[in-house]
C-alpha cells in the first residue's frame, strides 16, 4: 500500500484523491479503504524511516540483543518482595 501511495503522489495525486483506490491487505480491516490519516500517517513513519536509518539499524540490532539473550526477570518472592498493606 505505501508502495502505491508513494508512486501517485510522485505522479502529483493528493491523498485524498488516491486514498479510495488503496485496500487494506491484511489484519481485522482487510479488503477496506484506509481512512485518510491512517496514509498520513504511514507516510510520516516512511518519511521517519528514511531520515535516521541508523536509528532504525540501531534499534533493530538492539531488539536482536535482546531477543538473544532472552533474559526475562524472575518474580520476587519471599523477603525480597515488596509488601503492600
């Protein structure tokens, strides 16, 4: 979809002309139109995307560190655990 909205807004089409055309591919609103501030959106995460893309490598090699280490903090029990009352 942000494949299509790209290429029609190069060729001068506003959102608001092209964003009936567009469907939404899969998820729980699949086969709908997106509604218009959902393309504004994708296109400001596009536009995010492209202006720090080592920001985006970052936090990918991040969320793979993590993911790898699989560390994921046991429950306090006992005495080290805080008390409510």
């Amino acid at each position: 979809m942000l494949h299509t909205v790209l290429r029609r807004r190069a060729n001068g089409e506003s959102v608001e002309q092209l964003q009936p055309d567009l469907i939404i591919p899969t998820g729980k609103r699949k086969g709908r139109n997106p509604s218009v501030a959902s393309v504004y959106r994708a296109l400001a995460e596009h536009a995010k995307r492209e202006a720090y893309p080592e920001a985006v490598e970052q936090a990918h090699a991040d969320f793979a560190a993590l993911q790898a280490a699989s560390v994921v903090p046991e429950p306090r029990t006992g005495a080290g655990a805080p008390t409510t009352g």
